[in-house]
C-alpha cells in the first residue's frame, strides 16, 4: 500500500517525521510515497487532492487543534462535500494526553489524522490501528481498537472540558460572602488587638 503524508501547520514536524519513519520500518506492508507540507486550507486541500490521487494511505498530521475554517477536519470534510466522497465509517483515534485523531475510509482508501505530538502519533500509529485497515486485515473483517465511531461525520466535538472545569471550581455567592466575612472579623480582631496591646 502506497501512503502519502501531509503535515499541515505541523510545527514538531521533524519529529514527528522521525517517529513515523521508524513506524514504518517494521511495516512490510506500507510504503511512503510522497510527502507534503500545507499551510492553508486551500494550501491542505491542494496537496490533499494529489495525494489522495497517488497512494491508498493519507497521512495528515497537525491542525486539530486550528481554529474555525482553518481546522484540518473543516478543511476535510469541505473537500469530500465538494468533491462526493463517500465516507465509510469515520472513527475517533483515543489520545489519552491531547487531540484525538481520526481514521477515515472512503471508498477502498484511508484518511489518518494525528495530532501535531510525536509521542501522541507514534503511541496512535501503530498495530491496533493497522487492524483496520485492509492491509493489516483480511477484507471485511474489523477488528475493534480503542477508537470510538462518529454519529457526525467531520465535526470536531466542542472542548467543554474547560467549560466543566469552571463549572466546578466557581465559587459561590455564599462561599464569597463567607469567606468575606472571615476576613472582616480576622482584620477587626487584629485592629482590636493592636489598640489595646498599644
């Protein structure tokens, strides 16, 4: 299987080259073709086009994490609209320290999208995740990996991690009033304390 890799406003890309070249080392299977940088989206989907064009494998890495148009999934999925691609099953790639990745299916070729994290990539882009692609396994059979499928084909899910995170650790009005009443009596007291022992 030939593979094409794209890094996209990748700014570890030396790395993250490094990390992926050992991969395929002790991959039989998979052969690098072509490689490309992109820095805009219009610049992704250019570069998108012709490798998509010349190899089974499309490896992006970087932009997960752009925001608004520039977002590599945004970027994507406005290139299957324009262009009908049929997409097969879209999965989640877990991250347990950052973004997730994506490995799409249209048609008998993949599209893999890992986070702009040499670690990250070279922890994801492994045998787990070969399982299912049609290299690593015979035709029809998936094998399930830690990934979980997309009921939203190329939406990025929000971050309400952070959102969750306000929510928990704002304090309360009577927290507040506590607390300010605390430091009233503690600053009347040492007022006291200093009048008197004069």
């Amino acid at each position: 299987m030939d593979c094409s890799i794209i890094y996209y406003i990748a700014y570890k890309t030396g790395y993250i080259q490094r990390s992926l070249t050992k991969k395929f080392r002790t991959m039989s299977n998979i052969t690098v073709k072509t490689g490309y940088a992109a820095v805009s989206p219009q610049d992704l989907q250019a570069k998108f086009r012709r490798a998509f064009e010349e190899s089974e494998l499309v490896i992006v890495v970087g932009g997960l994490s752009a925001p608004g148009g520039g977002n590599v999934m945004t970027a994507l999925s406005d290139y299957f609209t324009n262009e009908r691609l049929d997409v097969g099953f879209n999965k989640r790639v877990i991250n347990e320290s950052g973004e997730d990745g994506y490995l799409i299916k249209t048609g008998r070729k993949y599209v893999l999208v890992l986070p702009d994290d040499p670690e990250a990539a070279e922890r994801m882009f492994g045998a787990e995740l070969l399982k299912n692609i049609d290299t690593a396994n015979p035709p029809g059979e998936e094998v399930a990996e830690p990934v979980r499928n997309h009921t939203v084909v190329f939406a990025p899910e929000p971050d309400d991690a952070m959102e969750r995170l306000k929510t928990k650790n704002s304090a309360s009005l009577v927290a507040i009033i506590g607390i300010s009443l605390a430091v009233a009596v503690c600053a009347a007291a040492a007022a006291w304390i200093y009048y008197v022992y004069r």
